[in-house]
C-alpha cells in the first residue's frame, strides 16, 4: 500500500495545480505497482480527492478539540490501483 501524508499548500500557493501533481506523482507509482494507495483528507477536500483522484472515504477520524486549533474531522480514503497507460 502506497501512504500519502498530509498535503497541505500554503493558501497563496492553492489553486495552481501543485497539490494535484504531487498525488498524481504518487498514484501514478502506486498504479504502475499495482498497490492501493491511502490518504487521511479533510472534509473540505474530500470531494476534490474523489472526483479528480479516485479516493473512496472508508472512515472517519474525529481530532479533539485544542486549544490552538480547534476541532475537525479527518477522512480516510483509498483509492484502487488503477490500470496504467502503456
């Protein structure tokens, strides 16, 4: 399995593609292996990880509250190895 860690993308930097191309880089790796490829996403992205990457939510992970940071929800994704271009 293939372990995506958090990608974050400083806020004047969103927007241009960067994020995309990094999982891409990776899925592409995974595919070509033929191995699953896992990601922890916040709720926000998590449509984006579907419909442009092929994630599918398997759970979720609630983070407490903090002090500095508030509270959230992670999701957990995988998405399948998929056939790679020859």
């Amino acid at each position: 399995m293939q372990v995506l860690e958090l990608i974050g993308v400083h806020e004047d930097y969103q927007r241009r593609g960067i994020a995309g191309a990094l999982i891409r880089w990776a899925t592409d790796q995974a595919d070509r292996d033929g191995l699953e490829t896992y990601l922890d996403g916040t709720e926000l992205g998590q449509p984006y990880y579907s419909k442009r990457h092929g994630f599918r939510t398997v759970a979720d992970i609630d983070v407490p509250d903090h002090a500095s940071y508030g509270s959230f929800r992670y999701k957990s994704m995988i998405r399948a190895p998929q056939p790679t271009k020859q």
